[in-house]
C-alpha cells in the first residue's frame, strides 16, 4: 500500500519545487487516469449489466444500477408485479393488475387483494427497487430454467485445455527458434528473422483457407488439437524471445560448452532461466489469444458440439429470433475469471518483459 501510496502521490520538477504539482503532473495524472477509464469502464458496466433482470436488459435500461420492478407473493393470487397508484387527493397505494392493462385498468391493493377496483392507466407507474439476478448466473452454471443444454463444465475443460496447451507449445517451439536465431551464427539468419517478422504483416484471415486444409490433410479437423497445433508457432514470440535473448551474455553459453554441456542443456539450464521474463509476457498474450478465440474454433470444432470451448458454447444464446443477452453478459463475466487471475499471477514480470525485448 506504501508503494503505491508514493507512485501515486509523487511529483516531477526541479528540486526547488518537488514538492509541488506541476503542469506535467496534471497531464501525467489526466493521462492516467484516462487509461484506467477506458479499461475498467467496460468491464464494470459488463458486471453490473450481468445482474440485471431480464427485463431490464431487453428493454435497453440504460441506468447503472440493477433496478427491476418490485414483485411480492399475494396469498392467494401468486407473485404479482407491483405498482404505485397515485389518488387525486396525492395519496400513493401499492397495488397490483387483476385484470389486463387497458386505459381502465383493474387494479387491487396488495393490502387488500379482494377490493379490485378501475384507475387510469396513467396513473400507475412500476415500484421499482434494486434487485440483483443472480438467476442470469445459476441458471446456466447449476442448468436450472430450461438451460439443459449449455454444458458450461465442458466448455470451460475444453477451453483451459486449449489454452494450457497451446501455451506450452507456443512457449517451447518460439524459445527455441527464438534461440537459434540469437545464439548461432549461420548464413541467412537475418533474413529468416526479416522474413519471420514480415509474416506479421499479413492478415490471419488470408492463411484461414490453407490452414483449413493442412488441418483437414492431417486429420485432426474436429478435434481440440485443430485448434491448438496451427496456432503453435507465433512469429510475434519469436520475436520477443529473440530480442530478450540478445541480451543474455554469450559468455555464459561459452563457459558452459567448455564445462562439456550440450546444447539443449545449454537451453533448458541457461537459457529459459534466464528468459523467464519475456516468456512470462508470451505466456500472458498466448492465453489471451487462445482464451478469447473464436473465428478459428468456430470453423474447426463446429460439428461437434461437446468439443465446443467457453465462447461458442455462448452462441447458443444468439438465436435467429431471441437473444438472450443476460445470460451471455454473466457468462461473459465468468469467462474473465480466469484469464484475470494469470495476469495477477504473471504481472510482475510484465514491465521487466516488455523493457528487455524492444530492438537491437
């Protein structure tokens, strides 16, 4: 707390005046403030979005608070939306519909469900009050409400499956070209780097085709690995483990060839120890691609429903006529879950990451 108690209250300026907030301050903490804003705000309309009732959601309440009609459980009649009824003396009751919504509109106190008597519908207006739907939640988590068919335990393996994977072999395969390109001097290693790093230029939509038939040629179409394997090799991680490499002193791999270590022990024992920062950083943008991937899964896993990860399974609830909107925010929120926490985790090797693998 201390720290960040300090960063936040910290100032620039000559000494003379350290102490005091400056133009530069305004516009570091405008800038700061402005980022955090554009990230969290989403994100925190998303949750609060998410435990709205279903109503609320359909009909585009634009306010922030999870406000819905009140509803109470009338003995005798059942649970019934809830009204206030505003007399021309200025008297408000509670009242409820018995009848269908009409200009005259038959209407009985919740106090009394026996004395039905007519008002003007324009004197009527909902009883509303704050009301979290945690049903938008449990519904689909626990299958409650007609929702049998959204296997959220399958979706949610499939897709830490995908992802843990993808991750560990994108991690091994970009280390170790990235190795080979920084380490060994061999004719053509520029140009491999120059063209590895060009291939970033080109639009992922373009090579969906020839992946379609290389994964179609190998046989594992349908199948979780369809996703996982074409997806493998990144020219964007080789790049930063290169860079990152580059700074490690050949020094070390030299002493280490004279003490007779092979190279792939030179790899495993010196190498990746070293790198744990720019791997850490590659480790967080392999998770967020492959979590929050759905155009490839979508061509590759779409014949078999069971092998669906979390963001198709959602598309069940995008219907042709209906679209289920609460649920597919709450869900929304829980796939973040997830993704939130390795951050967390990762997070203190990011600054170090990201400063060591810029160009050299």
């Amino acid at each position: 707390m201390r720290r960040i108690t300090t960063f936040l209250t910290r100032t620039r300026g000559n000494p003379d005046t350290a102490d005091k907030f400056g133009i530069a301050d305004f516009i570091a903490y405008g800038y700061l403030l402005l980022g955090v804003l554009i990230i969290l705000v989403p994100v925190f309309w998303t949750f609060l979005s998410s435990i709205k009732p279903e109503r609320a959601i359909d009909t585009f309440d634009t306010r922030l608070l999870p406000i819905a009609q009140v509803q109470v459980d009338i003995e005798g009649v059942g649970e019934k939306p809830i009204w206030k009824y505003m007399a021309e003396d200025g008297t408000v009751t509670d009242v409820f519909k018995a009848g269908p919504t009409r200009k005259l509109t038959d209407v009985a106190p919740v106090a009394n469900p026996e004395g039905v008597t007519q008002v003007e519908r324009k004197h009527l207006e909902p009883s509303e009050g704050i009301r979290l739907a945690v049903e938008n939640y449990l519904d689909p988590l626990l299958k409650r409400n007609g929702q049998d068919n959204f296997h959220f335990s399958t979706y949610l393996f499939n897709s830490v499956f995908v992802t843990v994977a993808a991750t560990l072999i994108t991690l091994l395969i970009n280390a170790m070209a990235a190795f080979a390109l920084s380490k060994y001097q061999f004719r053509g290693r520029l140009t491999f780097t120059v063209l590895i790093v060009a291939t970033l230029l080109i639009p992922s939509s373009i090579i969906l085709v020839s992946l379609f038939f290389v994964v179609w040629s190998f046989g594992i179409f349908g199948s979780l690995w369809g996703v996982i394997i074409p997806a493998a090799a990144t020219p964007t991680g080789v790049f930063l483990l290169r860079q990152y490499m580059l700074t490690i002193p050949d020094e070390l791999l030299e002493a280490a060839r004279m003490d007779a270590a092979s190279e792939w022990r030179i790899f495993w024992r010196i190498i990746i120890p070293l790198s744990l920062p720019a791997l850490s950083v590659l480790a967080i943008l392999s998770v967020i691609w492959r979590w929050n991937d759905f155009l490839w899964p979508l061509i590759v896993l779409i014949t078999d429903p069971n092998k669906h990860t979390i963001q198709l399974g959602l598309t069940q609830y995008s219907g042709e006529f209906d679209q289920d909107f609460h649920y597919i925010l709450a869900m929304t929120v829980v796939s973040l879950i997830p993704i939130t926490l390795v951050f967390v985790w990762l997070q203190r090797f990011i600054t170090t990451g990201i400063a060591t693998t810029g160009l050299k």
